[in-house]
C-alpha cells in the first residue's frame, strides 16, 4: 500500500512540474525525430489515441498538457477558406478572415509555369500562416479521365507530368510558411458521381503510369508533408485505410513520413481504420457520412473504438506510435517549427494572383480580331452571364469569401469608359444563386425576361456595336463545375449554343470567351473571329482578363487538357467504365479502368480521333519557331535539344514541349506522352536554346508482372513542339 502511495505522489508530483524549455520536444532546434520521440514518451495511450482524430470540424487534438497544441487545417486550393463555428460548415461570420482568392487550380495548370506555381505556394501558404492554420487542404491532383468530372477545376489537367511538375513548387511554397500542403484526392478520384461508393478498379499499369506519378513526384520530391485520402475504395476497399494505397505504395514504396488525413467523412470502418495507414481521422460523422449520436468526436473511428482495441489487444500500441508519431511530426514541422507570421490580403498577394490569373488565360483562335480595339466612341457589346456573375463563392468545399473579385465587366469599363462605350447584354439566365456556406456576393441575379426576350434583346443591341466580346460559359452551381456532382455533357448549358450562333450570324466582330474549370464543346468556333478559354481567375480574375484582351498581356497559357469535339469522342464508352455499375455480391458500385493508360491526349492521338483544341495548344500575339531538334547520349539517359525563336513583333512567351514515342515496344503504348517542357519568354527576334533530359523512367512503361519500371530496347522518337499536335521538329534514338 504504502509504495503504491509513494508512486502515486512521484507521477502527481511529476505530473504538475511545469515543462523546462530544454525539453527535448520543444526545442525546435533539436533533431525533428529526437522531439517526436521525446514527446511520445511522455504521452498517456489516451493523449495519443486524441491526436489520431478530429475535434471539431477543421481541427484535431494536440497534448494540452504538454503544451503541444493542435492540429488547424483549412481549404482549400485556391485560398483560405473562412472560419467556421466549431462544429459547422457555414461561415461563422468573422469579419477579419475575407482572403485572397487565387485562381483555380486548373488556372494554374494551364500557365504551364513552375516559378508561377511556386509563387502561388508562397502566397496562399502565408496566408494560411497568418490565419494559424496548420494544414492547407490542397492541392488537388486527381487526373482528367472524364471532362464531366465536377471538380476539373480544382485539378491539374489529364496529364500525370504536367502536374506533377506543377505541384512539387506549389507544395514547396506552401510548407516554406510552416504549413503542410495536404495533397489530395489520393487516389483514382477521378468523378463526383457516388463518390462515397464506387469502387476505382484499376490495373496496375495504369495506375502506376497514370493515376499516381504526380502523387509519387508530390511525396519525393515536393516533400509533401500530408496526404488525404478520398471518399471512393480502390480495388473494393476504401481509400481512407486502403492497405495497398497507404501502407505498401505511400508509406512503403515512397517512404512517406507525413500524415494521411481523411477526406470528410471518409474513414469508414474501425478495424482498417487502425491497421491500414490512416493517421488523423477528419469529418462530420462516425461511420463515414451518414449522422451520429451527439459528442460524434468521441464516436469517431479512431476514437472510443480504436481505445477499445488497443486495450482488448485487436490493434497494436506499435500502431498507434505510428500513428501517433506523424502527428507529432506535423506539428513540430508547422506550428512547433521554426517561426513564420505569413501575410494576408497584401498587395503582392492580388498582384500574384492576377499575373497567375493572365498567364493561365488560353488563345485558342484569333484572326485579328485581339487584341481588342475599338474606335474612339464606339460600342463594345458584352454579352453573357459570366462577364457579371462571380465565381469566387460556391463550388463546394473550394468556395472563398474573398475582400473583392473584379468581375469582367467592371474591368472592361475600367478600360474602355472614357473611349467607348461598353453596354452589357446578359444574354441568357444560368446560376442565380449568389451565397454557399452562408458567403454571400452581393450580388442580385435574379431576371425577369424570357429566355427569349434575353437573346432578342442581345440581338438587339448588336445592330450598332463595333464588336462583340461574349463572354459565357459554366459556373459552380450543381451540374456544373462543382463538388459532389459531375456534368452530364460537354455542351455549354443554357442555350448559349444557340445565342452564339444568333450573335455571330449578325456578322459583327465576335471574340468568345469561355469561362469554365473544364472542357466544353465549341461547335460555333468557325464563325466568330476570336477564342479565348478563361477561368476561374479569383479575385482578379476580370483584371487578368482584360490584360489580355486589350493586349497589356500577351497571353501564353497552354491547354492542361484535351477540349473534344463531343464526350461520345473519350474514352469511356461504357457505364462500367463510367460512371459505374454494380455487380452481384458488391456493396458498392464498380467502375473499371478499361481504358488503361488512354486518357486524355494519350487517347485522341492514339486513336486519331479529331479534337476541337488539343492539350498543350495555346497561341500568342507573337509567333515562335522551333527548330534544330537533337537529340544526345547522357550518362544512362539522353539529352534532347531545340531552338525557339520569337518570330513576330511583341514579347511573348511559348512552352516548347517534349513528347517520347517508343517506337517498338511489347506492350501498347500510347504514341507519345509528354516527358519535358519549358517556358521560354522572348523578345522579338530573340531565340534560345532548350534542353530536355530524358532518364530511364522517362523512357520507361510500368511493368505490372515485375512490379517495375521497363526501358525496353530499341527505336524511340523525340517530338518537340508547341502543342501535343503541332510538332515541329522530332530525332529518334536508339536505347
Ligand atoms: C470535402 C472535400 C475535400 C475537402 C474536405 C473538407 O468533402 O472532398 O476536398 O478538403 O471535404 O472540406
């Protein structure tokens, strides 16, 4: 008894010591693993057991006691998303927390610009600091294998290169703040359509090619310090504690030693919830989606059960430390790191935003008519929905509450007032909504004309005009470009085929822009004078826009995915392949990759299917040449060379891109794949040299039978051009 009491006096007596600043853990100065462990040694089973899942609905457990303090995450991609009330998605109301709204993702992409995308990491990783946020949910990687997918604008196009390439500087920016880049959806989250409950089934070729390159460049070489799981299973088994996916490949394969968080609501099971690789468990609900006793925090997978567990022996306190550990790591990496205070909504922030927003900007046809010039006095007509509606707010879990968004029309008027008059036709009614999450625009979209009256009147108002500028599209309502729903076709919505025509058939000047986060069809695009694809640019987006328009940017974006003719023209041809079946004796639906590796440009250029506007396409006030390919041996690998020159009269930039052809290969191989490109800005008549290394893996298809990565012997080709179909100039070489 009395040794029991004497024990019981040392651990109180320890116990309420107050924590010495040379404690190993928190000493950022000390070696990360030495904290980690010391740490862990100090912690009880249930203080480990509290890191390993949420809270509240943006924040998971630190160790009060010791002074480590919890885990903030927050959306999203595009800026920080507003505080919410503990345990609610709608905006809590503050009145300091309205951010810096930067482009979309795929807006990003499509500058094909890796300095640009590590200047966008720096921005929104110190505005995540500055608003004490840990882990910013973002980026998105997940590949393009349907245009219909809601979330395409969140994306970084179909290509497994391209965004690979893209998301290692934004993830580096990111976490140079003190704050981890959460990389996500991981993985063959490739649709919004029962998200929760389909299963990706998929070869191991194709996933290794495809579906997980840009992941795999995120963990080794951006550093990625969190990855989250997605809602849908892979191989049948959910991809929150998907053994293969977590343990063997990101944990195993790529030695990740990071956190993986769940999706929302995407841990479903409480056994794979503690064996299979998920380390803090997110959401709003136990079991998954579906609503839970009150207290759900304490109901959580990886709460209440998981102690049960480890106490009855089912899950292994080796487990938990693992679990336990990445946590530990994560906060000693953000907020127990080396200082930062970030910034928010500064100047830079905005001017940032409005350059990535302008070089993302894509020139798809121009026969003169841009850049925009009308007669002193004239009339610009504007016509369409999305010169007006903002888009910052909505689209799911990616929506901001931002200081302003600059809307097309107001930086058209700040352009032309004063020289011509700018009259604004709305042409057709689309999404009237103006709030999500309780954000609201400001904005009154409601119409009282017919769908009739709206075109008459566009008809109209073009009998005087010098030209006009259309600028339409998609939006993030549901159906649309949204989270939780995928398009049902690549047609533009709203009848705006049909006004497009109708305007054009007036026979004035006619430049269409397109404002979407994802392909759609242009079936108009040989009866007016000028294309150009927008996005959804953020807070500058009209700005970035209008630089374009008027010239003040010479535009040099480049398509980050294929834009078809018609959807029936993909790849998927069946419900099996999308959006799923089910099968007898499957809980949940099944879709199978059978299109292999052939999405995206990798299908269209193998099969020789024709496009509207290839991926990589993208043109300039200024012209280029690309000339004198070569191609040379490198240590085991080859060095490919070519010259571009600026061949017209304005400074410009072009991305000079690198596709591999091999030639003879056992397996089928799609007839190039992009494996290089560079971003080369040029004055008039200025030219320079471009080289491209091509390493094994480069050269190399995914071997499933030898789980390895295969060069085969023989001929391939280089194919150096501006665009996946205009190739300008290609050498072969024999491996
Ligand atoms: C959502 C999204 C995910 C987001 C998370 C938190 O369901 O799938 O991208 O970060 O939940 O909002």
């Amino acid at each position: 008894m009395k040794l029991r009491l004497t024990l019981a006096i040392a651990i109180a007596v320890a116990a309420c010591c107050p924590k010495t600043k040379t404690d190993v853990y928190l000493d950022p100065s000390k070696p990360l693993e030495e904290r980690v462990q010391d740490a862990l040694s100090r912690m009880t089973l249930e203080e480990k057991v509290a890191l390993t899942h949420a809270q509240s609905k943006f924040s998971s457990a630190g160790v009060p006691r010791l002074g480590i303090p919890e885990l903030w995450h927050t959306d999203g991609p595009h800026g920080i998303r507003p505080e919410v009330l503990w345990d609610e998605w709608d905006q809590a109301g503050w009145t300091n927390d309205s951010c810096t709204a930067f482009p979309a993702l795929v807006n990003l992409a499509a500058t094909w610009d890796r300095e640009l995308s590590r200047l966008y990491g720096d921005c929104i990783g110190e505005e995540a600091r500055y608003r004490e946020k840990d882990i910013l949910l973002g980026p998105g990687i997940n590949m393009g294998r349907t245009p219909l997918n809601g979330r395409t604008f969140e994306y970084m196009g179909e290509d497994p290169y391209l965004a690979g390439q893209l998301v290692v500087p934004y993830i580096q920016g990111v976490q140079s703040n003190g704050v981890a880049a959460c990389v996500k959806h991981f993985a063959m989250n490739n649709q919004e359509v029962r998200r929760t409950a389909t299963s990706s089934n998929v070869d191991d070729r194709t996933m290794y090619e495809i579906y997980l390159p840009a992941f795999e460049a995120a963990v080794k070489e951006g550093g990625a310090w969190a990855i989250m799981g997605s809602y849908n299973l892979y191989n049948n088994q959910f991809n929150c504690h998907n053994k293969r996916l977590l343990c063997d490949i990101l944990k195993g394969e790529w030695g990740f030693d990071g956190v993986v968080v769940s999706d929302w609501g995407g841990c479903r099971d409480d056994d794979e919830a503690a064996a299979y690789g998920l380390d803090i468990e997110m959401g709003t609900w136990t079991n998954g989606l579906r609503g839970a006793a009150s207290d759900s925090y304490a109901n959580y997978h990886l709460a209440r059960p998981y102690l049960e567990r480890l106490r009855d022996g089912r899950a292994s306190v080796e487990g938990l430390d693992d679990k336990a550990s990445r946590v530990l790591r994560t906060i000693f990496r953000t907020s127990m790191g080396e200082q930062h205070f970030g910034s928010f909504n500064s100047p830079e922030h905005y001017a940032a935003a409005r350059k990535i927003a302008a070089e993302g900007l894509v020139l798809l046809k121009n026969d003169g008519a841009l850049p925009l010039q009308i007669p002193q006095g004239g009339k610009l007509l504007v016509v369409g929905e999305n010169a007006y509606k903002m888009m910052v707010v909505g689209g799911g879990s990616s929506n901001l509450k931002t200081k302003y968004e600059i809307i097309p029309l107001d930086a058209l008027h700040e352009a032309f007032d004063g020289k011509a008059s700018v009259v604004w036709e709305r042409g057709y009614v689309g999404d009237t909504t103006t709030d999500y999450n309780k954000v609201v625009t400001g904005q009154d979209l409601s119409e009282s004309r017919s769908a009739q009256q709206l075109l008459a009147d566009a008809i109209a108002a073009a009998s005087n005009a010098d030209c006009i500028l259309y600028i339409g599209g998609l939006n993030k309502s549901s159906g649309q470009d949204n989270e939780g729903t995928d398009r049902a076709d690549i047609v533009l919505p709203y009848g705006q085929d049909e006004l497009i025509e109708a305007l054009a058939a007036t026979g004035k000047k006619m430049i269409v822009v397109n404002i979407s986060g994802s392909p759609v069809a242009m079936p108009w695009a040989s009866k007016v004078n000028a294309i150009v694809q927008g996005w959804y640019g953020g807070s500058e987006s009209g700005h970035a826009l209008v630089d374009v328009l008027t010239g003040a940017v010479n535009p040099s974006g480049k398509l980050p995915f294929t834009m078809p003719i018609a959807l029936a023209d993909g790849p998927l041809k069946t419900e099996r392949q999308y959006p799923g079946i089910r099968e007898e004796g499957k809980q949940w639906w099944q879709e199978y990759y059978d299109e292999g590796v052939f999405i995206g440009y990798r299908w269209y250029s193998s099969k020789n299917v024709p496009v509207q506007y290839p991926f990589g396409y993208g043109l300039s006030y200024t012209t280029f040449d690309v000339s004198d390919v070569s191609v040379k041996r490198a240590g085991d690998g080859f060095k490919v060379s070519a010259a571009v020159k600026n061949t017209g009269s304005v400074p410009g930039a072009e991305v000079v891109q690198l596709y591999v052809s091999d030639v003879e290969s056992s397996v089928e191989r799609p007839v190039k794949e992009l494996k290089g490109f560079e971003k080369v800005f040029l004055q008039p008549g200025e030219s320079r040299k471009v080289q491209f290394t091509l390493d094994r893996r480069a050269l190399s298809f995914f071997d499933a039978d030898s789980h390895a990565w295969v060069a085969e012997p023989g001929e391939f080709r280089a194919l150096v051009g501006t665009s996946s179909e205009d190739i300008r100039g290609e050498v072969s070489f024999k491996l």
